[in-house]
C-alpha cells in the first residue's frame, strides 16, 4: 500500500514537472489562468497554472455549469447541486433530471458544440464504456484518484465510479409480515398479501435488471447464470404475488404495492421520507453491488467548471453527501480507514447481514444477462 | 405564370415540414435497420427482429392494436349515434369537448389512474370486493394482455366518438324519411341505407385506432414493465433505457417493421377513405 502510494507520489511529481514544462514552453505570453485551454487539462497540479486555485479561478469566469439526468432525491444530489453552487457561485443549469443514461450519451452527440450541451455526465458503467469507444469523453484524474478501488475506473481516466449500492427490499412494516430474504418471497403464497414489485422492467431500468440478477444469486444462479432470477419473479407471479406495474413511492402509499426491489440508497431517498413504516434491508441471501460511473465530455463548454465539479464530487465533503443520501461513496473505504466519514450517516446504511459476500457484475455479465432477461421476461413472466 | 407557380409556393412550407418531420426520420429508420453499430451494411438486424422475442412483440402489437381498434370502434360508433340523436345540445357541446380530451390522455397518469381504481386495491375493486364481485377473484387483472386493451378502451372510444360524429351528420334525415315512406321497416333502412352509408367511415375510423393503438408506448409499459412484449416497448428498451447500451440499430430495425405495418394500414385508410367521401360528397 504504502509502495504503491509513494509510486503515485512520484509520478504526480512527474507528472507536474511535466505539464509544467508544456505550460512554459506553450507560454510565452506571461503564464496566467487565461492561457491554460482546461479541456486538456488530465489533472491537477499542486501549485502553477493549473493549481486548484487557477482552476476555481478559471470556472468561477466560466460561471456556468450543465448537468443531465440528475433527479434531486437521488443520492442526496439535490444537496450536492445546492453546495456546489452556494460553494463557488456558479450557475448550475439541470437538465432532464428523469432522464435515462442513454439519453445523456445521446445529448454529448446531439448538442455538441452548443452552450447548453451537459458538462458532465453520470450513467451506468456501460454507458460510459460505450461513450468512451465513441470518444466522446475527456480524460481527467481527479486529485482523490487513488482513493477510487482499480476495479471502479479506467485506467486512463475517461470515466470514474462515483456511488453504489446494493440490491434491497424494502417493505411496509405496517401491512404485512416482512420478508428478508428471496427464499421467502418465493415460498409466500397469495395469502402472506405481499405484492412485490420492482422500480421498472429490468429491460429498461439497470436497477430492476440488478434487481433480477440477486434473485438468481438467491436461486442457485451466479452472475454469469440469471436465468433462475427469471424462474424466480416467473414462480412470484404464478403465486400471485409479484405486481408488475413501476413501482415508486406512489404504488406504495396507494398499497398496490408493499413490497419493493430496487437500490438501497434509491430506496432511502425516494420511499422512505414519505412513509414511516417503510424499512429497506438488504437480503440475506443475496448482496449484490453496482457503482454509478461519472464522466466528462470532451467537447465541454465549461471544461474548468466541469473538472471543479468532479474535484469538489470527490472531496470528503462531497463524498459523504452521498454517504448522507445513504448512496456508498466510491472512496468509502479510504475515507473509514482515513477516520473521514460521517459517522451518523455511516451509521444509517442498512447493514450487510451476516455472511453474506458482495458481489459486483462486470459490464460483460450485465449485457449478458440483459440478453437472456429480454429473451425470457415477457414469455415466462407475463403470458408472452 | 405567376398563377402556375403560387400554388406550388403556397404548399411548400407544408412539403418542407413533411419532409422534415416524416421523410428525414424515415429516412435515418430505413438506413439504421441496415446498419451494423459499427455503420457496416448488414441485414442481421432485420434478421434478429423477425424471430424470437421481438417477432412475438410484433405479433402482440398488431393483436393488441386489433382489439382495441374494433371494439372500441364499435361502442364508439353507438355512443356518438346516440350522443348525435340527443335532444340536448348542451349535452352534445360537452361530450364532443370530452372526447376531444379524453382521447389524448394516457401514459403513466393513465396507469396510475386505473391502479388506483380498478388495481387489486382499488377504490372500485373495493366497493365490488364489498358486494363480493371483486374482479380479481374472477380472472381479472389490470397487468395483463387484456388488461391493457381494457386500459386503452379509455383513449379509443372517445377517439372514435370524435372522428365518426361528422359522418353521422352526413346521414341525412331525408334519406330516412325518404326510405319511411317508401314502407321500409326500421332495420331495412339500416340495412341497406344507414349501414352502407356508414361502414367506410367505420372501418376509417378503426384503422386511425389501430395505428393509435400500435404507436401507444407509456401506458403499457409503466402498466406492466415489459411482462408483455410488444413492439414500441422493444424500441424503448434499445433507444431509450439505462439496459441495453449498444443495440439501438435493433431498435431501429423493429421501427422499419412496424413502418411497414403502419404503410399497410395507411393504404387500406386511403382506399376506404376514397370510398366513404363519395357518399358524403
């Protein structure tokens, strides 16, 4: 660890005495914030034209920044906005807030080059893969970089892991006797009056696909096998318990539904503050995690601002905002060795039950079982 | 000259806003469904959306888009006879202003809507559960095929109320009274005046539910979450979701095939159409 944290010392080092040369053999007009172009900018410098001071410098004159997709009671990102405005005093433009993450690939393509095009851009890891091999992203490492787990970012910084979660039931304690585990849900029978539901179609929500995978790790599926999580929602709905319209906070306190599948911390935020009997846990037989990832465009308008927005993400402020939306902040584990994490908030997730391992799907696993999900939900769980 | 020209002139703002709004999409439909990710031609997709899951969703859509096109052609059809016959204006006024409504109302308020009547919770499944008729103890359920085409009855009778109430204004009271005094019964003169005069309108009007009911996306989807395949909900999941991030071409090639459909059905409009106004002329 400590080898490794003194070779990422070292080449920072180099790696300032580097872009230190470029700015001064690129500067001959006298060095300032003004001749820093910041869409190149990979990372910060300690000190020099591309400090953090220059660069709050150069996107406070930017003034403005875009973001997409970014619902308030998502993650606690309501708060993230309002700090990161109160913070710099920048304008902060949100676009499409209930948008999906394909919508915010589609938008780097279709409103590049104009000012209100997204800066930034926070969408499952798939997403991000695909608008990288589009290049429609830029490289930037944000001065946390090495706190990020290798696993959760790409290597050259074209896109980074920001918060996660795991897989939860929620469930209303005031109607019916709760479930903790897949295995009781499967066993129930129209009597227990579960009516189970997840927060879309899992061939259209990433969550409810994740929600499906559990379900097979529960089942004698793996990550590589989801068939069983199939079988499993197609045994609900036989039973009479599964209950396929969206379900949201609005199915809930109607009682359509009171039984919800969906991310821990989506859970927190978006059921949870409106109904007191709403208890989110994760199940005891099976844990599985899934990091959001975030990026930046490579044709930014206000490419300081865009980084300033990653760098102030990333710091321990930010970070246990996410905490706060009871979201897994990416550097969670540095910042508890590191005594940085909100200890109420930390204290709030819901707790891994006993013996269970996490588990992380790679984007192969994903696209895979979103192929064997789209060929076999429809005609196995519906009547085709 | 100038005469020669105007007309031309005076409809090309009309041809250009076709031309964008229907050609160039078209267009970029037909080019795409032929098109590999990696923008090489390739006829895989077309391949891929006749078989299987996505040949099972086309299939969903035409049924669905059948059901809810004839029956609520049908009830719609009565409904504005008799809304037509009514003695009260007012009535007429209002029904008209409702239709015109209630037909462009759907998507997850809609869902939502029904839940919270006619869900397993509902507040009328509530009062039928207290006279024990509750629905859902009889094959009932609102997260069905059928319960989707029941959903759609809400959308399409009023749309069918709103296009064929001016065919009914152009059976003229003379032709009945005309076929009266000529001793024809009641059923005769709807057999062989009020019926033929009507059917060509008819059957337009349920072609128009048909391609409403073809094209509707939200309310299904936000009612069952893909547990029924069907056509536009493939699209969605492709172009649109947070799922699949690399087969939008697929998408594109289930939008030529219901392009197809939507030409047929376009085609049979027009000649039925050509029909129906020569009675009405």
């Amino acid at each position: 660890m400590t080898f490794k944290r003194k070779i990422g010392a070292t080449l920072a080092a180099g790696a300032t005495m580097a872009s230190l040369t470029l700015v001064s053999i690129s500067g001959s007009a006298p060095a300032g914030a003004a001749t820093v172009n910041w869409s190149k900018v990979t990372h910060l410098t300690k000190s020099g034209p591309t400090s953090l001071a220059a660069l709050v410098k150069a996107a406070k004159k930017e003034g403005k920044l875009n973001v997409i997709a970014l619902p308030r009671n998502w993650a606690n990102y309501g708060a993230l906005l309002d700090g990161f405005h109160k913070k710099y005093g920048i304008k902060i433009t949100s676009a499409n807030p209930d948008g999906s993450s394909a919508q915010e690939v589609a938008a780097l393509t279709a409103d590049r080059g104009r000012s209100s095009a997204p800066d930034v851009i926070d969408v499952g890891t798939s997403y991000a893969l695909t608008a990288q091999q589009q290049g429609l992203l830029a490289s930037y490492k944000v001065q946390t970089w090495n706190e990020i787990p290798a696993s959760l970012k790409d290597a050259g910084g074209q896109w980074f892991d920001d918060y996660g979660g795991f897989v939860a039931i929620g469930c209303n304690t005031a109607a019916v006797t709760c479930p903790t585990s897949f295995q009781q849900m499967l066993a129930a029978k129209a009597s227990s009056n579960y009516k189970i539901g997840l927060n879309n179609s899992p061939l259209q929500s990433n969550s409810a696909l994740a929600g499906v995978q559990a379900a097979a790790l529960a089942n004698g599926g793996s990550l590589d096998n989801v068939k069983p999580g199939v079988d499993f929602f197609a045994t609900l709905a036989k039973n009479g318990t599964f209950v396929p319209t969206i379900a949201n906070v609005t199915t809930v306190e109607n009682g359509a539904t009171n039984i919800v599948i969906w991310w821990d911390y989506l859970q927190a935020t978006g059921i949870s503050p409106s109904l007191g009997s709403w208890k989110v846990f994760v199940p005891s037989d099976a844990a599985l995690g899934e990091y959001y990832s975030q990026a930046i465009s490579k044709t930014a308008p206000h490419p300081a601002t865009a980084r300033l927005w990653e760098e102030y993400l990333y710091s321990v402020t930010g970070q246990n905002l996410w905490l706060q939306g009871e979201a897994r902040p990416v550097e969670l584990a540095y910042m508890q060795a590191h005594n940085q994490a909100n200890k109420a908030w930390l204290a709030k997730l819901p707790s891994l039950p006993a013996g269970t391992t996490p588990q992380y799907p790679s984007t192969a696993q994903i696209a895979a079982a979103a192929t064997v999900v789209g060929n076999n939900w429809a005609t196995e769980v519906g009547a085709g | 000259m100038f005469r020669a020209i105007f007309p031309g002139i005076a409809v090309a703002p009309f041809l250009i806003y076709t031309f964008l709004g229907l050609g160039v999409p078209v267009i970029a439909v037909v080019i795409n469904a032929f098109h590999s990710q990696t923008g090489k031609f390739t006829t895989a997709n077309i391949k891929l959306v006749t078989t299987g899951i996505y040949r099972l969703g086309m299939y969903n859509s035409i049924k669905l888009s059948l059901i809810t096109a004839i029956i609520p052609g049908v009830l719609g059809v009565f409904l504005a006879y008799a809304i037509h016959t009514s003695r009260s204006s007012w009535l007429r006024r209002l029904t008209t202003t409702a239709s015109g409504v209630l037909a462009n109302f759907g998507g997850v308020n809609l869902t939502f809507m029904f839940i919270a009547t006619l869900g397993s919770t509902g507040v009328l499944t509530a009062w039928l559960a207290a006279v024990h008729l509750n629905p859902w103890n009889h094959g009932f359920s609102l997260y069905s095929f059928y319960g989707v085409a029941f959903v759609y009855l809400y959308f399409q009778i009023p749309l069918m109320v709103l296009v064929i109430t001016p065919a009914l204004g152009g059976l003229r009271p003379a032709w009945r009274e005309a076929a009266q005094n000529m001793g024809a019964s009641n059923w005769r003169y709807w057999r062989y005046v009020g019926v033929p005069v009507l059917l060509p309108s008819v059957l337009g009007g349920m072609l128009l539910l048909f391609g409403s009911s073809f094209a509707a996306y939200a309310t299904a989807q936000s009612l069952t979450t893909g547990i029924i395949a069907l056509a536009p909900i493939q699209i969605g999941n492709l172009l649109d979701g947070n799922v699949i991030s690399n087969e939008v071409n697929v998408g594109f090639a289930i939008a030529l095939g219901m392009l197809v459909v939507l030409t047929v059905t376009m085609v049979c409009y027009g000649l039925v159409r050509r029909r129906a106004s020569k009675w009405l002329r």
